[in-house]
C-alpha cells in the first residue's frame, strides 16, 4: 500500500514539474484525483465485497502514466505489472490489478465490464468527476483554452451536455450508481 502511494505521488510531481517546471504550486490536482479514487473505490470494496488489495493498488495506480495521453491506461498496467513484483503485493493478484487499470478510461462504456475490481475502479474514478468534484476535475481544461463562462460550462467540461447523466447510467455497482445520482441531483 505504502509503495503504490509513492509511486504515484513521485508521478504526480513528475507531471508538477513538466507542466509548470516546478512543484511550487498551489495544489497537485492529480494527487486529489487519485487520493479521492483510492477512498472511494476503498468504500466501495467493503460494500461490494470486491478485493481490497487489487481496488486499492488499482485506484492509486490507475493514474500512474497520465502524462501519456490516450495510452495511459495500457501504460499504467504495464507501469503495474513491472512495478508490483518489485512490492510485497501478492503475486497471484497482479494481473487483476493491470486489467482493472487498463479498463479504467472512458466518462461511460456502451459495454459494462464484467469483473467486480475493474468495476469498482472505473465507478470510483467516475465518482470523482460528477457534480461539483467535476469543477475542479475540468478546471485543467478551461486553464488550456476552452473558456467558459459559468459554472455549469466548466462541468461540462467542453463534452455533451449530457455527459454527466450518461456517466451515471454507466455506473456498474449499486453503491456507486446511488452516490452518483445524489451528486448529479445536487450540483
């Protein structure tokens, strides 16, 4: 757990310093992104029953290569699959840590995953953008250029407008789909 976290604390500043040439800012975005996944989708394995060891390395993991675009997810398991034999982790639970990462991408699947720990990470992942969270999630890109002019502009974040309700109805465990409901209802 320690060595998950650090890893993908050393990538966050990694990603500090190549964006703005220092880590003298004022808040690490990703840092709070992947520290908010790991508590909910942490939640969401006690209430599902998923594996807390694989949600747990996945959910800080799953970010790991983010500066690499479109391929992060496939990097971030490959980054996974190399890193957590050097780790304590359990050998036997890698793999399922790699698949939940590589699934991890997208605001809603027209498909749903079929295993539990990926299911858990990509609703937890969600969970972290809709509502209000989904303000600071896509301050990013307003900073890069989109220029919007309301609060509800910058949670559409530039996407279709209905991005956040098709993101709900993607949600593949019942914990996750109620928790997000109540986000999208109150924002």
């Amino acid at each position: 757990r320690v060595a998950t976290r650090q890893a993908m604390l050393a990538a966050t500043e990694q990603e500090l310093v190549h964006r703005y040439g220092s880590l003298d800012v004022s808040f690490n975005y990703r840092w709070e992104h992947v520290s908010t996944v790991a508590l909910l989708a942490n939640k969401l394995a006690a209430l599902t029953g998923a594996d807390a060891d694989v949600v747990e390395a996945s959910a800080w993991l799953h970010d790991i290569r983010k500066g690499t675009g479109e391929r992060h997810a496939i990097e971030g398991a490959e980054f996974a699959r190399a890193f957590l034999p050097q780790t304590d982790f359990p050998a036997d639970k890698i793999e399922r840590v790699a698949h939940a990462i590589e699934v991890h991408m997208g605001l809603y699947r027209d498909k749903p995953l079929t295993d539990l720990e990926a299911m858990v990470l990509w609703d937890a992942d969600k969970l972290a953008k809709i509502g209000l969270t989904a303000v600071f999630h896509w301050t990013g890109g307003s900073l890069a250029g989109f220029q919007p002019t309301t609060v509800k502009e910058i949670i559409a974040g530039g996407l279709d407008a209905d991005w956040q309700e098709r993101t709900v109805a993607s949600m593949h465990t019942e914990p996750a789909r109620r928790a997000a409901q109540i986000r999208l209802e109150h924002y």
